[in-house]
C-alpha cells in the first residue's frame, strides 16, 4: 500500500480527490483509528455526535402529530393529552419532542400515509375536542 499525501489542493489546483484519484490510479485506501472506526459504525452511532444509528438513518415514516404549543403550559397540555390517547389507545406510540419554542405530542410509527391517515380518523372520532389540530407528518418513526 502506498501512501499519498495531499492538501486540499495540489500545485496544479486540482482538489483532493482528482489529485488522490490521479495519484493512486482510483484505489485509494483510508486509514483510520479502531476508535474511529467504531464510533462511525451505524450500530454505535450517536446523532448528538453527528453520527447517525440505524434507527435515524433508515426509519423514515408517518406519525399523527396531535398538538403542538409554544406557551408556559405547553408541556403540561402536551402530557395530558399523551395520557389521554394512551388509555383509550394503549398500543399506539406516543413521543413528546421538544424543539424549540414548541411543544410536540406525535401517535403512532405508520410506515405509509394510508395507515396513518386511517389511525387519524379513529383518533378525531374519539377525540373530537381536539380533531381540528391533528395532521399526519412525515418523523423518523422506530419500526
């Protein structure tokens, strides 16, 4: 194995890659610490740390977002509607996310539109109070 070095741009103003690629005929090995190396493994990832696990990266779906609030009582109307829905729906998924400045509740892991707009109807049927503020999103979900 060779190894080339290189800046961000060669003499010749070409950029890394092209020089990398010119110098080592397209076969171009990275070296990398084990600590590296398994921190960047999807299984050990970590998205505070920028490194994506498995779940983040490939769980892409529906979920029914059910309220959303950015006042001082947000957080506490945002948990009573999640006990709400989870005594009369005890197998949907409930998450409370906060992003700043507001307060999320979001339902259900739905892998297509159709199944969480048919979970949608059942929850305006049985909370027609709050029907007018329920809508399905596209969230990474956890199937």
């Amino acid at each position: 194995m060779a190894v080339i070095t290189a800046t961000a741009q060669n003499a010749a103003g070409a950029d890394i890659v092209t020089h990398l690629n010119k110098q080592s005929n397209g076969k171009v090995t990275v070296v990398m610490s084990k600590q590296l190396e398994e921190r960047l493994k999807p299984e050990n990832g970590n998205p505070e740390n920028g490194v994506p696990g498995k779940a983040v990266t490939s769980n892409v779906g529906y979920r029914i977002q059910v309220y959303s609030g950015s006042n001082a009582g947000s957080k506490r109307e945002a948990e009573s509607r999640e006990a709400s829905i989870m005594s009369r729906f005890p197998s949907m998924r409930t998450s409370i996310i906060y992003k700043a400045p507001s307060w999320r509740l979001r339902v259900g892991d739905f892998r297509t539109r159709d199944e969480a707009k048919m979970a949608l109807e059942e929850l305006r049927q049985a909370f027609p109070g709050y029907a007018k503020e329920f809508t399905v999103v596209v969230d990474r979900i956890n199937l």
